[in-house]
C-alpha cells in the first residue's frame, strides 16, 4: 500500500503517515460493511438509538483529543476546533432520536390496507472534504447509520486524522465491527471503487462542482443515488438601510472564517452604492482586526491555509497589480500563512465569479433591490449568502429572490444540525441535516394488504 505524508499546515512539520487503502481493501470493507449491515438494521430501533448515544457520549469524553488533531492536521484555531467536536457529538446526539421516529404511513385505499416501510439502503459511502473533515463526514454517517445503514467514509487525503479517530470511538462505543469503518485512500482510488462497487447504494459527496459532475455521472451508471454539496460564490447583500456598523464589523466572519476555506463563505459583498464608501471606510479596521496566529493560540480567529499547492492557488487571484482595496495581517515565516484581503474589482473579474475558497473577498457597489438580486444570482453557484436590512418585507422579497439553499437576514448563521442545509444550481443536489435526513437514505416501500370489504 501506498502512503501520504501529513504536514500541518502551521508549522509546516511533518505529523505523521497515513497507509492509503488500495481497491481490494475497499471490497474487502464493503463486504464486512455488507454483512454488519444486516444485523443492524434487525436491531430493534432502540438499541441502534442507544449505540448512536453512546457514540455521542464517547465524542464528547475525547472533544480536546479530536480538536487538538484538527488543530495540527488541518490548522483550525483551537476554539473553531472545540466547536466543530462538540458539533459533531451534538449531531449524533440529534439523530440518535430518529430510530424510534422513522414510522412509516398508514394510507387510506380502498378494499384494504396500505402502508409504507422506509428501508435502509445498504451500504453507503461518504466522502468528505478537507476543510471541516469531521463535522461534515459526520453529516453523511450520522442519519445514514440512524436509518438502518452501514457507513464507509473515505476522507480527505491531506486531512484523514480526526476521521480516523470517530471510527475508534464508535467501535469503542460498542458499535458493530464493519458498521462504521474509515477507509484513506486517494480519490482515483478509493473514491472512485465506491462509485463502481454495486454493493455501494448511495454515495455522499462534498466537494468541488468540478469532480462532483463527476461523481454524479459515474453513479449513474448504476442509477446509484447521490447527494452532492459542492462550491459556493455566496453573496453577503448589504442595503443602505441596516445597521451599517454591525454589517461592516461582522463581515469579515462570514467569509474569513478557517481562513475562507468554507463553502458557505460570503465571499461577495455587495453594497448598496449611496453607503459603499461608508461602509469601507468600518470595513478596514474590521478586517485589519482579525487575529491570524497561532491556531493553538485561544487568541487566534483564523489560521493558515491547508497546504502548499491551495497556497499557491489561493495567491493566483491576488497577483501583483490586483485591486487590492486593503489586507490584514498574517505571520511570516514557516506556515502557509495568507492574510485576510478585501478586492475591489470589476464585476466581471474572475474574482468575483470563480470559488477562490482562501481568505479573499470582493466587494461590488449595486443601486438597487432589483440590482442586487440580479448580482447575487449572476453565478452558477447559489449555497448560502446573508442579506442586511432592516425592512421585513423587504427582507422577505430578497430572501425569496435570491437563488440560494441557505440565507440569513442581519447574521451569517448557515448551519444546524437541526436545519436542512444544500445549495441551488451548481452548489448541489439533495439537502443534508435537518429532521428529514435518515429518509434520505431509505427506500420507501408501499405495501398492500387485500381485506376485502367490511
């Protein structure tokens, strides 16, 4: 077997290597992940409820453990890294009610009675991006586990290390051997058998639109379902009636975040042209304010960039000459350091319409409503985006405009376990969270029984 080489991304020091699962290992997972499947989904619904609790309470015994693995593998700052552990006990905690609900329907028909089952699929495969490896593998496993499922997770080849260790504790837990099993392994490899292998149901994918066509073209193949969420160019809309101070000071969270490596980032702003200058003028001081250290600093808000090559990428788009309105600061030394920039480009402007997925932002005067909901929407992307303002109707014509899975109004909340999340066009197919999630991997199955008239 093959193996990679994980550098973390602060320090630029090598933390340890990974053995790389090779074809015959993943059919070899997905023939255990098969039959332990089987004796879960006859569980009665309780005790799959009690084992994803017990899950959940062994998440949050190792919380400082799993953060302090992100922090070094993937250069989240400590406290973004509590927060995403917690979220993912928090997760298995919520879903860990859906056993005991998934209930089926009893339909009125003639001549006799007709209900339906929501079978588990089978086997199913997550794979999972780099920029929050466990929070959103978990989006995937969690509901798929709570429907009755077998779960393979194959995780990001540079960022496998807090995902590896979930597999640990669920066994730990007392989960199934070959229920829930991690698989590292390169995408041409392992990613691509899950697409292949038939005995692989359902595949959730998160990550570029690019190989997400991909992914959703070799499914179909097999007519294998999907659910994919990929990139995002989210709009942040900032009219001239909100609270221009808090639109500007909160800005740079919605889209420096993990250093804007985030799907979700509000990486266009866009203002209303009669308070643009104004709102640059409380712009730079707040993104001139963003702590970029140390991500094992508590001081820290953001830290650096993965690796090496998204460095580069990520500095392709501010090359010298750019329109560069002002930067923030970023350490020098080792680490892929980058500092939080603010753009002022034409519309046009690859910047503006391409995902950069780095700390990187634009912002673009508009004139009026009508104007900003055509600028949101001029994009293939439609994920997330936050709309400013302090008029509730016009709030709501704008919210129902803009062509977007996930928006906040005066915030830029995107996320909750407890919500769906999913994008519109380009940004993905199917929604993920929410309390609907476990029937997103099921099949629904109507039966009727003939009892002749009463």
């Amino acid at each position: 077997m093959s193996t990679s080489t994980l550098i973390n991304p602060a320090t630029e020091e090598v933390l340890r290597t990974v053995e790389l699962l090779d074809v015959p290992a993943v059919d070899d997972a997905v023939a255990r992940a098969k039959s332990a499947q089987k004796a879960w989904a006859k569980l009665a619904p309780a005790e799959r409820a009690a084992a994803l609790r017990s899950f959940a309470a062994q998440v949050d015994a190792h919380i400082g453990e799993l953060a302090a693995l992100e922090v070094a593998n993937s250069g989240h700052v400590i406290g973004n890294a509590e927060w995403e552990a917690g979220h993912v006990r928090d997760v298995l905690q919520f879903y860990s009610a859906s056993p005991e609900r998934m209930s089926g329907k009893q339909i009125p028909v003639a001549g006799g009675l007709d209900v339906t089952f929501n079978e588990p699929l089978g086997v199913v495969a997550v794979i999972a991006p780099w920029n929050f490896p466990m929070t959103i593998a978990s989006w995937g496993f969690v509901p798929a586990l709570a429907a009755g499922n077998a779960v393979l997770v194959k995780p990001a080849e540079i960022t496998p290390l807090t995902t590896m260790r979930l597999a640990e504790l669920g066994l730990e837990a007392g989960l199934p051997d070959g229920l829930f099993q991690v698989l590292p392994g390169k995408g041409s490899v392992v990613g691509e058998r899950f697409i292949t292998h038939p005995d692989i149901r359902k595949i959730v994918f998160t990550g570029s639109t690019e190989v997400g066509v991909k992914v959703m073209a070799g499914a179909a193949q097999q007519v294998k379902r999907v659910t994919l969420e990929l990139g995002g160019k989210s709009a942040n809309i900032v009219f001239d009636d909100c609270d221009l101070e808090k639109a500007a000071a909160t800005a740079p969270y919605g889209v420096f975040d993990n250093a804007g490596q985030d799907c979700c980032a509000r990486s266009r702003i866009l203002v209303q042209r009669n308070v643009y200058d104004r709102f640059m003028e409380l712009l730079e001081p707040a993104v001139k304010g963003v702590v970029v250290g140390d991500p094992t600093s508590r001081d820290s808000e953001m830290g650096p960039l993965v690796s090496r090559p998204h460095f580069d990428t990520v500095s392709s788009y501010v090359p010298d000459g750019a329109p560069i309105a002002f930067q923030g600061s970023a350490p020098t030394g080792p680490g892929y350091w980058f500092p939080p920039t603010v753009l002022t480009p034409q519309r046009s402007d690859r910047t503006v319409t391409e995902e950069i997925f780095g700390p990187v932002v634009t912002v673009l005067p508009f004139e009026d409503e009508a104007d900003a909901i055509e600028l949101a929407n001029d994009s293939p992307y439609g994920l997330s985006g936050s709309i400013w303002t302090d008029n509730l109707s016009r709030a709501m014509r704008v919210s129902r405009g803009v062509e977007s899975g996930n928006l906040s109004v005066n915030s830029h909340s995107s996320v909750r376990y407890n919500t769906p999340f999913g994008g519109f066009k380009q940004s993905g197919l199917g929604r993920e969270l929410g309390p609907d999630a476990p029937l997103h991997f099921t099949e629904t199955k109507n039966v009727f029984f003939a009892i002749g008239e009463l």
